[in-house]
C-alpha cells in the first residue's frame, strides 16, 4: 500500500495529533478516508500495540478535537502478521476543523487552508440555503399572482396555460402551494409590497458628475416591466441618429441598443435581492452607467468574466432560467462578450458590492440657433437627447405648442410636456401669450 489523498500512515498512536489533521484533510477534500496506525509512509508495517485502552484514546481524541463531530470505525487489524489500527472514517459537513484549524489533502500532504479557501468552502456548501431566487415567500399567496402576467408569460415561451397553479408549477416556481420569490418578482400583482428591492432609480446629470440633475425617476412593478421601463429610459435621453435602408429611416442610438438591453438584463439577474439598494440607471454627459447591487459573485473574477471565462454559478439561477425561456440575456460571462462585440469601450467595475456596467457615449458638440439668429453654443451644452430635441423645435418654430413639439419629434405629448418644465426651469424657455394662442419661446440671455 501508498499513502494517497484518502490514505494515511502513521507508525503509532505517538502520532495521534498528526493522524487527526489527515482525517480532517481527507474529509474537507473527499468525505471519506482512511488512517492507520502502526505502517511507516513509506508502506513498511511495523505493528503498534493494541489495547482497549488505545482504541478508547484514539475514539476520544477525535471526538474532543475534530469539529464538526464525526463517528469513524476503530479497529484491530493484522496485517502481514502484524498488529495495526484501522481508523475509518467519512462525513459530508464540510469544513471540518481539527484543534481549531482547517486542512485540506494535497496529494498525500496536509495543508491548512486560507481564510478565502475557508469562505469559499462555506460559501459552496450553504449555497442553496443563501439562495434568494428560490426560497419561499411567506407572506404571498396565488392571491398575489397576476394571471394574466403569468399568461403572457407563456405565451412568449410558447406554453400552454392551463391552470395559475399548474402553470406556476410547471415553471418550478410553486412549492408546496408556496409561491417562491422568484415567482412574485416576476408575477408579482406589486412585487414591491414584499419586496423592498423591486424598484429601479433613473437619473440625468447634466454633466460628468452628480452635481446637477436634471431629471429623476423611480419606478416600482415586476422585473420584466422594470426591464423595459430601463430600456426606455436610456433610449429616450442619449443621442438618437439616423440611417436610412431602401425607403425607410431607421433610428441609430448612439449606444448599441442590443448591448444595453444585455447590460440591463444581466443587472435585474444577476443582482443581490437581498440588498435593499436598487438598479440604478445614471446618464452623464459623457457616459450611461448601469448599477446593480452584488458585487461579481462567488469565485468569479471580473478578469473571468471579460474574457468569458466565468463558471457557470449563477447568484440567481432560478431567475436566470425564466429569462432564458423568454430570450431574456445570454448566460453570464457570454453577455459580456456581446456587450463588448457591440460596444468594445464598455467599461465593468466591481465596486463595494456593487456591479457597474459603463457605456462611453459618443459626445457632440452641438450648436443651438437662438431668436436672434446668432450661434448660442452652450445653450444645449449638458441637456439630454429629449431635451435638445424639444428644444430646437423651440428655436426653429418660436411660439409653438406642446402638442406640436410633440408631433415634429414624435414623443409622447406627456414626455414634451414634462421636457417644456425642465427647460423653462432651466431658465431656457418661456411661456409667452394668451393659453390659446401664446407658446413657447427661447430666453434670449445674450442682451
């Protein structure tokens, strides 16, 4: 016989100490081993005396010094005519510790672990228990499901409906008649009344940092409406070009739409749910910044996940499957990749905890006619995509109307109307005239 990863030898119980480290080694590595007393590492037996007294002793010192308790089988032996000790011995609740240390197997070394391998371990075995996605929802019930979200649902998955419970369950997010997290998040009538985190926080500053806001906004439902409600926001205030195929215009965001539909995705998946902080969406003059709570989870690296080398463990994998069936992102670590085949200046950080996905923006310098006819260069100088927009309709068609601003850009008559505060706020436009015949003027500053 050799020593190897689940073999030990010891040539007495003088090495007691040393055989309970391999037995905690063995275990923290295969579960399962063996260590004898009385055969030299080198495979030569020697024998040890035996005794009751010396099984007793051995059965003690295990059980005063490896934690969690294990209870192996001691016994006598012969072996080449001689007397040994087997000590038996297997557990599965790693780590376990021995006099207060924890080792690992290495070949047919011990070696103590460092505190990251220790974490990680941990982390490995309690990880279906620290799960989110997964857990039951205690306080919701079928009540709080809206069918028709779990009908549509289907529908994108090409499934059938049949019952709420019976399709809940189908999607493996029913257990035991208990509608689990992940089930509420996604079907959720308000997601937010069990759910603190169920939020999404947008933002436009009006330069590179967070000085001046010019606009905010909060929005509460379930993932897959604060998905879209993400998208929007974003297309609505960057720049927005323009390229025409055979006879029709199409709109060119100056950030790849894919890109930030996968950036999105992947921060409402692979976020902590158990941080109270939200999704966050923050558009600067120069950059769009997509900020999730939970950090690069695991053992993954942000080195790994760039390169697309990231393993496959997943912070939420029972939300990353629902996704799947709707087409909803690449798998994580591949979204990355996609992320930088279409934007290859995109940025990812790692910070407090805190996953952030940054998007350069493609800067103009754009130059705003005034009333009076002069180059007023700095009068759209900060203000988002929107709000330029409304703003050279201002200036090309002085008096007009929100309805007909809306109509020239095509934007919602409440977005135009929510534009026209901003800018008269901003001290770029005013109100001139009676409410049926006045409009909307650019302040000339330039006196």
């Amino acid at each position: 016989m050799e020593e190897s990863e689940i073999l030990e030898f010891k040539k007495s119980t003088s090495e007691l100490k040393e055989a309970i480290i391999s037995i905690v080694a063995i275990l923290n590595k295969h579960k399962k081993g063996e260590v004898y007393f009385g055969i030299r590492d080198n495979g030569d037996v020697i024998g040890q005396s035996v005794s009751d007294a010396t099984l007793r002793e051995i059965s003690r010192e295990i059980s005063e010094h490896i934690e969690p308790k294990i209870f192996p089988k001691i016994e006598q032996i012969l072996i080449e005519g001689r007397h040994c000790i087997k000590v038996e011995f297997e557990g599965k609740e790693i780590p376990y510790f021995a006099f207060g240390r924890v080792h690992i197997r290495t070949g047919s070394e011990n070696r103590q672990i460092s505190a990251k391998e220790l974490e990680n371990i941990i982390l490995h075995k309690n990880k279906e228990k620290m799960r989110w996605d997964n857990q039951i929802c205690e306080k919701a019930s079928l009540k709080d499901i809206d069918e028709n979200k779990v009908k549509e649902y289907l529908k994108k998955s090409e499934l059938e409906f049949s019952s709420l419970k019976d399709s809940l369950e189908r999607l493996e997010v029913l257990s035991d008649s208990k509608i689990l997290n992940a089930g509420v998040l996604l079907f959720g009538k308000n997601p937010r009344a069990f759910f603190q985190s169920a939020k999404l926080r947008c933002a436009i500053f009006a330069r590179k940092d967070t000085a001046t806001i010019l606009d905010r906004k909060e929005f509460e439902g379930d993932v897959l409406f604060l998905i879209e409600k993400a998208e929007e926001y974003i297309l609505q205030n960057i720049h927005i070009g323009m390229k025409v195929e055979g006879l029709y215009r199409i709109d060119v965001p100056e950030i790849t739409k894919e890109a930030l539909r996968e950036a999105i995705i992947n921060a409402f998946c692979h976020r902590d749910y158990r941080e109270y902080e939200s999704v966050e969406i923050a558009i600067f003059k120069d950059r769009v910044e997509i900020r999730n709570p939970g950090g690069v989870f695991g053992s993954t690296t942000l080195e790994h996940i760039i390169k697309g080398q990231a393993p496959n463990k997943r912070r939420n994998p029972l939300i990353a499957d629902l996704f799947k069936r709707i087409h909803f992102g690449e798998r994580w670590g591949r979204g990355i990749k996609l992320i930088l085949s279409k934007e290859p200046k995109t940025q990812f950080k790692d910070i407090a905890d805190v996953f952030v996905t940054i998007f350069k923006r493609k800067v103009q310098e754009e130059k705003v006619i005034n009333v009076s006819g002069q180059i007023n260069e700095g009068l759209s100088e900060g203000l988002s995509e929107g709000l330029k927009l409304t703003l050279n309709a201002i200036v090309d068609h002085p008096n007009i109307k929100a309805k007909e601003i809306s109509e020239l850009t095509k934007r919602p008559i409440k977005t135009i109307e929510r534009y026209v505060k901003q800018l008269i706020s901003l001290g770029k436009i005013e109100r001139k005239g009676s409410r049926k015949t006045g409009g909307y003027f650019v302040i000339n500053n330039e006196k």
